[in-house]
C-alpha cells in the first residue's frame, strides 16, 4: 500500500467517520476481487473539498461488481453533499473516488 496524501488539518468526527469507512470498504474490495499488487491511497483537500482517491494495478473491476458493497457509503456521501465512483480497466486496476464539498468540512 502506497500513501501519496494526507490532509493536514483535522477533518470534522462525521467526515472521518465516513472517510474511514470507505477506505476500509475499498479495501475489503480489493483483498477479496482485485488480485493486486500495489494499492495507491491520496486523501487531499482542496478549494473545493475533500477528494479520496483509491486506485489498484488489479483485475480491473468493474462499478457493477462493487455496487452491492459500496452502496451504503455511497449513500453516506450523497447526504453530505458527495460522491463516490468507481472506475475499472479490465486488466489494469481501479480506481474508486470519493468528494465531500467544501461546506461539509465545517
């Protein structure tokens, strides 16, 4: 596992409740489907908000294949203003995102 970002400043308790999770949750898809060997994880925060980014060099999995286990952070995110996506390249890994708007980090 490689770290590439931190934030510096603490985060709000709800959005590293939520942050947390999704790594967590991310990572639960990668150990059980990816078959990776490097997993890329970069937390920034920005102008605009908080932006998480998870990326593999696995199979490739595809949005559809992580719904099911994805989609109560997903919901999490929404309610504060964010998103999460999924993006996979057979053969060439994933990478799964996930923004917080600027006016959810207080």
């Amino acid at each position: 596992m490689e770290i590439w970002a931190l934030p510096k400043q603490p985060l709000p308790a709800l959005i590293t409740e939520i942050v947390h999770g999704a790594i967590r949750d991310v990572l639960q898809e990668v150990e059980r489907q990816a078959q990776a060997h490097t997993v890329s994880v970069a937390l920034t925060v920005a102008p605009g908000g908080l932006r998480l980014t998870v990326s593999d060099d696995g199979l490739g999995t595809s949005a559809k294949a992580c719904e099911a286990d994805l989609r109560s952070r997903r919901v999490e995110l929404a309610g504060i203003g964010g998103d999460l996506t999924v993006n996979g390249v057979r053969g060439e890994g994933t990478t799964v995102s996930a923004t917080v708007p600027r006016r959810a980090l207080g």
